[in-house]
C-alpha cells in the first residue's frame, strides 16, 4: 500500500518511505551568528521596534525600504554584463601581521603589516580564476596604505587589461575616503582617459555605507582560511606564496611603479570642497574626455539609477588633466620607531639573542638597518575612515 508524506513545517525535512513511523527526521544546523551586519539596517529595525508613533513608524520602515533598494542597486551594478563594458572592483584585505608567532606576547606587541590590494576583472557573477584576480602586494616598511597606493594600481590595471572590444569600464570600491573615494584617484583615472582614445568613459561607483560585499571578499575568506592553519609566519614571501595560489601577484614597487599622485593631482584639481557636486553624497562619477583637447570632464550622480548630474570642469584656472605628471615614490617609507622597537624585542624574545644570525628572519634584519637611517615620520595618518554620509531623498 502507497502511504503519502504529510505536511511539516519548514524546520524538517522527511525521507519518504514505505511505512511512515520508519521516516527519519533531517533537523536542519543551526545557522551561525550574523556578523558584520549593516549598522544603518540595525539602528532602523531598533527604532522601528521602539516607536510608538504609527507616522513616524512609516516614516522609519520607508527609509529602511529605501537603504534597501540603493543597496540592491548597487549589487546590480556589480553584476551588470553587457557588450562593450568591463568591471573591475577592488578592495583591500585586513592588514596580516608580521612576524605570525603562537607567542602569546605578540598579543601585547606592534608588529609590520603585509598589505594585499585585490582587484577581480568581470562582474561579481564570473568564476574567479587567476587570470581575473590580481594581488597587489607589498609590506608596511614599503608603502603607506593610501590613495596613492590605490591610484597607481588602478593605473597599472586599466594599462594592462585586454580592451578589445571594451568602450566603457567601470570600476568598484568601498567609500574609504582615504584610500578610493577621492579626487586622487579620479584624478588618475582621468589621466589614462585622456592618454586612451579608444574608450569613452570610465564610472567609478561606491556602496551604501554597510553594503560593501564584493568578488574580492571571497579571495580573502579562502586567504584567511589557509593563513589561519600555519602557526608561524616570519617572512613576506609566505603570505605571497598562499596568495598566489588563488591571484596572480603583483609586487608593488618593482612590477607595478608606485607614484606620487596625490601632490601631482592636487596641483592640478581643485579641492572636492570647491567642487559643484556633494562630493561625499555621490554613489557614481562618471568621466568623460572634453571637447577641448587636454582635459576630462567628471560628473557626480547621487543615485545610481537616476542621472541628473552635469558634467563639469574640476581643474584649477589655467590648468588641465594633461598637466598631472606623477613621479615614482622610493620603495622605503619610514615607520615609527617604537613599533620597530617592539618588533625587535618580539624577535629576541621567541627567537633569542642571537635572531639576527637566524637566515629566514634576514627580512627584519634588513628593515631595521635600513630604518635607522630614516628621520621619525611626524604623525602616522588613518587612510581608512569611510565616508558615513548618505543623502535624503526618495530616490534609488
């Protein structure tokens, strides 16, 4: 005789079987605890929650509504392939100290940072194999983790991308104002505009602040994974090699030039402030070559679905986007010396005295002879606060 399963709720699950009391039961795993959750969608749910007031309780769930859609939005525009069109997003991963000791004194100790900026060629639907995924690496005692870091990769990137075929590119980072969203990175992008005929506009497009999940999040996740099973870490390389398994590396400084934009921009752009845009609200900037020869005109859009903006002249009077000449910074940047010293002792500590005569620790050998030669930086700058500013209008 037949039997027929029975209704159950979603939590379980039945296998069919001839006699129903035989039916084994699939509880399903408890999911793990969310993390990184959206700050702006928590505050919003909270005050939903709270509010008494049934106006201003619509007046909250449709400013949740909307965060939602400028978010969903977003995603869209990273997944958008069409002919004639290329995205490249890019983010970078966590600092990963240096040296990586099981000691528990490296809790309390500064220690160097090995920094890898990945940027993913295709839409975020596209696999993610090494032909599209290229690590920018380099090490604290190198480089500052700045927008001049960030320009001169996207620089070399769109240099050496295959553009057969490609008329519009389209580039994607978080909102850090230090680092991606700011007039030196536009002011680069202008540039190679400028020097490449054949493609017709480049748009850069930021997130919803909380929103951020990108193709290059999910290289770091199998990176970090790996890292965590290897106890000890002394030297760059070993980073570069668990990388390398995933991207294909480049080293900053010697594969790609790393220059000085920030002074070669800001003598030829005006400040954002002067600009006739918010430049913190904007979601999009979208640039286009001007009629007259030698510059490029840049236009905020505060939405991503709506183009209302115009299209301006951002250069100082007398000046344009062909003046912005960088010149190649020196792969040596000083650091601070208490955290030298603290690395110093972390070494003495685990490895001894005698550290310095140990071959695979020649590494901070040569950081700390080459630092001593250094002035003290004068202050030690935050690249990385992200741009909290979202504008208020019903708009998507």
């Amino acid at each position: 005789m037949e039997s027929y399963p029975i209704p159950v709720t979603n939590r379980y699950a039945r296998k069919r079987q001839r006699n129903p009391e035989n039916w084994k039961k699939n509880v399903m795993k408890k999911l793990s605890p969310k993390t990184d959750v959206c700050s702006v969608c928590l505050q919003l749910t909270e005050k939903i929650k709270a509010e008494q007031d049934n106006g201003k309780k619509n007046e909250l769930i449709t400013e949740k509504r909307i965060h939602s859609l400028r978010a969903k939005a977003f995603f869209e525009k990273l997944r958008e392939q069409c002919e004639g069109l290329i995205t490249i997003s890019f983010d970078f991963q966590k600092n990963l100290p240096l040296p990586k000791l099981p000691d528990q004194i490296t809790y309390y100790s500064r220690q160097l940072y090995f920094f890898n900026l990945t940027m993913v060629v295709g839409s975020s639907n596209d696999s993610l194999g090494k032909d599209r995924v290229f690590a920018y690496c380099c090490t604290e005692n190198q480089f500052n983790k700045d927008s001049n870091l960030v320009a001169s990769a996207v620089y070399h990137r769109l240099t050496h991308i295959d553009k057969t075929g490609i008329r519009n590119i389209r580039l994607v980072a978080d909102g850090c104002g230090g680092q991606n969203k700011n007039c030196i990175v536009l002011g680069a992008c202008s540039k190679w505009l400028l020097e490449n005929q054949n493609i017709s506009s480049i748009e850069l497009v930021f997130p919803v602040t909380g929103h951020s999940y990108m193709p290059a999040d999910r290289q770091f996740g199998i990176i970090e994974k790996k890292i965590r099973k290897m106890d000890t870490i002394v030297h760059p390389d070993e980073i570069t090699d668990v990388i390398s398994e995933t991207s294909t590396i480049i080293k900053l400084g010697s594969d790609c030039p790393v220059k000085d934009w920030r002074s070669s921009v800001k003598s030829v752009v005006k400040d954002t402030t002067s600009w006739p845009m918010k430049f913190k609200e904007c979601k999009r900037f979208i640039l286009k070559r001007s009629k007259k020869e030698g510059n490029v005109l840049i236009r905020g859009e505060l939405f991503y679905k709506s183009d209302v903006g115009k299209a301006v002249n951002v250069c100082q009077k007398h000046k344009n986007i062909a003046m912005i000449v960088p010149q190649t910074m020196s792969d040596i940047k000083a650091l601070n010396k208490n955290k030298l010293q603290d690395v110093k002792m972390l070494l003495k500590k685990h490895f001894g005295d005698d550290w310095v005569d140990i071959p695979t620790l020649s590494f901070y050998n040569d950081v700390l002879s080459s630092q001593s030669e250094l002035p003290a930086p004068s202050h030690e700058t935050n690249y990385c606060d992200e741009v909290l500013v979202e504008t208020s209008d019903l708009r998507v």
